[in-house]
C-alpha cells in the first residue's frame, strides 16, 4: 500500500480545522511539527493516489493562510512509534487499551476493549469513534438489539463493543483485506464471536434484517448510500451515523429525514446521528 506525505501549513488558530478536513479526507494519520510564530505545520500521510494534492488543496482553500505541499516520508517505523506513544484511554464505560498497557482494574460496568495499533485505520481515539462508543453504549442501556451491522468496520471496535455489551449477532463489514484482518485478531484478542465479511457497504446484505445498523464513514459516502443503508435496518430498529464534520450533518440529515426522526450529537468539529425507524 503506496503512502504518500503531505505537508500542510496553516494558521495556528486554524489547526484544528485543518486536521478535522484531513480525517475527512481519510488521512492515515496527521503529525502536528513546530513551526514559526503563528502558524502550525500538520504532516498528513494518506494512501497514494492520483489527484490527492489538488483535493487537498481545494478543501483547505476556505482557510486563508492555508498552503499545501508534497514532502519526503521520513524513513521512520510508524507502527513502532504509535505504539510507543499509544495509552489507554476512556470512553464512556467502554476502556480502550493496548495489550502491553491493560488496566490494573475496571470500575462497576466498565468494559474493556484491547486494540493493538497497526498500519490499519481504527484505534477508537478518534472524536468519529468515540461518538459511536458513546451511542452505542446509549442504545444499550434503552434496550438491548440482537441483530448488528457494522458497515465499514475498519479494526472492529464497534462491532466489538456491540458483542461485548450482549448482542448475540454481530457482522462486521470492511472492503479492505487489511483492516479486515486487523479486525479478526481483534475480535479474537478480546475474545467476541464476530462475524466480518468482505464487502462493499451494505450491498448484498439482507434488507430489514438488523436491529441496529452503524456507519462510520465520511459524509459524501453516507449521503451516496442513504438507501442502501436505512435498508438494512428492521421496523423500530436504529441506525448510527459518523465520520462527518458538524457542518457537514445538515446535508446528511436531508439524506435520512425521510426515513426518521434524526438525533444529532456534536464533539467539537464532529457529528453523529442517530436515527430510530418508526415501527
């Protein structure tokens, strides 16, 4: 998988603005560098592909002082130095940790989730996954869905959470081999039964068949596949929607409004929503 570094310069006051655009954009990971008085340099590392910089370019043309340039990848071993600098963290009652890094103890209802960093997408610290977590965890306690999609799984966590929290079937859909894999050493690791698929979104799964569906994608990708989503959930069922920037959730919401009331929940510069389909 080809990786390619761009060099983002931007105003101090726009850094967290700029970072959001580039995790929308689907960045492997961004290092924030010192730079001069006034302004933050982001190194953003994406899979390589055609016409990368001049989307970049465009995205961040709304910030004023934004520039945008290719650079060199230091020669550096990525995995290791995540993973050196990869705790444990809290969302919710949901206890995020690496292996060499478990919790002493859990507090009453508290669950711990083990992730192992890798090349792959999806540690949970991310504002997108946190959100998931923390509805996931909402959905739960209102009752308990027996039926889970994961569409977009990544590494799994979501899926994971599901199974941990009691849901007895749990599918978990991914259409990159190597975040599928990371996803079934996870699963394994944490010692759920899930099960993860190769696929395209939501195409060729069972209309109506899930009670709660989620999707933790990108907001142009959640509008496109509006339909094929809401499908798969059952009457009364739910759907859980992120990876979209806050300002983003109005034109997501005209996607979906017309399947359901949607509730939305902000942290910082993202969104999700939650969607319940009438019964």
């Amino acid at each position: 998988m080809p990786i390619q570094a761009l060099l983002v310069r931007v105003a101090e006051r726009d850094e967290d603005q700029a970072s959001a655009i580039l995790w929308e954009l689907e960045t492997l990971g961004v290092e924030v560098q010192g730079g001069p008085p006034g302004e933050s340099r982001l190194l953003a590392y994406f899979t390589a592909a055609d016409g990368l910089l001049e989307r970049l370019r465009e995205a961040l043309a709304k910030l004023p002082l934004a520039r945008v340039e290719p650079s060199a990848i230091p020669d550096v071993d990525w995995v290791a130095r995540f993973r050196q600098n990869f705790r444990g963290f809290d969302v919710g009652n949901f206890r995020v940790a690496p292996p060499w890094d478990p919790p002493a103890s859990l507090l009453p209802k508290q669950r711990l989730i083990l992730v192992d960093p890798g090349r792959a997408f999806g540690t949970g610290t991310h504002e997108t996954t946190g959100l998931c977590l923390r509805a996931i965890e909402q959905i739960f306690a209102d009752r308990a869905p027996r039926r889970v999609v994961d569409v977009g799984t990544g590494t799994g966590i979501l899926a994971i959470a599901c199974a941990l929290l009691g849901a007895p079937d749990v599918t978990g859909i991914e259409n990159d081999p190597e975040a599928l894999d990371s996803a079934r050493g996870h699963a394994e690791r944490n010692g759920v039964a899930v099960v993860l698929r190769l696929g395209d979104g939501g195409r060729g799964l069972e209309a109506a068949a899930y009670d709660l569906v989620l999707a933790n994608l990108t907001a142009p990708l959640l509008c496109e596949r509006a339909d094929e989503l809401a499908r798969l959930a059952r009457r009364d069922g739910e759907l859980v929607l992120s990876g979209l920037l806050a300002e983003e959730a109005p034109g997501v919401i005209a996607a979906y409004q017309a399947f359901g009331a949607v509730l939305q929940t902000d942290d910082g510069e993202w969104a999700s929503l939650r969607l319940r389909f009438p019964a």
